[in-house]
C-alpha cells in the first residue's frame, strides 16, 4: 500500500503508522523529511488536552527519546541521505519552517 502511496510524483505522508508501519519505503521516496522532536513535557501536555491515552501511549511516549528517536535517525540517514530534514524543536520552529514554504522559499535543512 505504502509503494503505491509514493510511486506518485508528489505526496505527503504523516507519522508512525505502527504494525503495519513500512518507513524504508517511505524514507525512499521523500526529498525532505520534517521531524517534530518537541519536549516531552510539551508533548505529555498536548497528550493530556487532546484526550485519554491508553497506558501504552504513555509507555511509547515516555520511551521515544531514547528508543525510536535514534531509531529512526539512523533509519533516515540509511534510506533517505539525500533528503533535505528538519528537525524542529518548537512550535515557533514549525511556524518558522511553514512561514517560509507559504513564502515561495525553499527553507535550508533545520535542526532547532
């Protein structure tokens, strides 16, 4: 399904998609890649206003910094070398990064 989501000239595709989850592919085929890294306390409180999480959530969220972060920056770094990435520590980072697409610029690749 993921193969054929990307064959096209021009996608967007979003997020952890878990068991069925095929990131190779998606990596593959992206010129840039944008990584919300926000705090975990901004992220625990997102959690809590968006709604009730199961204990698993919690187990995944407390555990992404050190176990699927790494995870999938080596997985970048292996199946998409040439993707320009962003990885963007803030909401005023993301609004940074969209302000300048909405501006017609291609924005340099982020690490803040």
């Amino acid at each position: 399904m993921q193969e054929a989501l990307t064959s096209g000239h021009e996608s967007i595709l979003d997020g952890d998609l878990g068991l069925n989850d095929a990131l190779e592919v998606r990596l593959q085929a992206a010129d840039t890649i944008i990584l919300l890294d926000f705090s975990l306390i901004r992220c625990d409180w997102r959690a809590v206003l968006r709604s009730r999480e199961r204990a698993d959530f919690w187990m995944w969220l407390l555990k992404y910094r050190h176990q699927r972060r790494p995870f999938l920056m080596k997985a970048i770094a292996r199946h998409a070398p040439y993707a320009t990435l962003h990885v963007l520590r803030s909401p005023q980072a993301l609004r940074s990064l969209l302000a300048e697409v909405a501006r017609g610029q291609r924005p340099q690749p982020t690490n803040c």
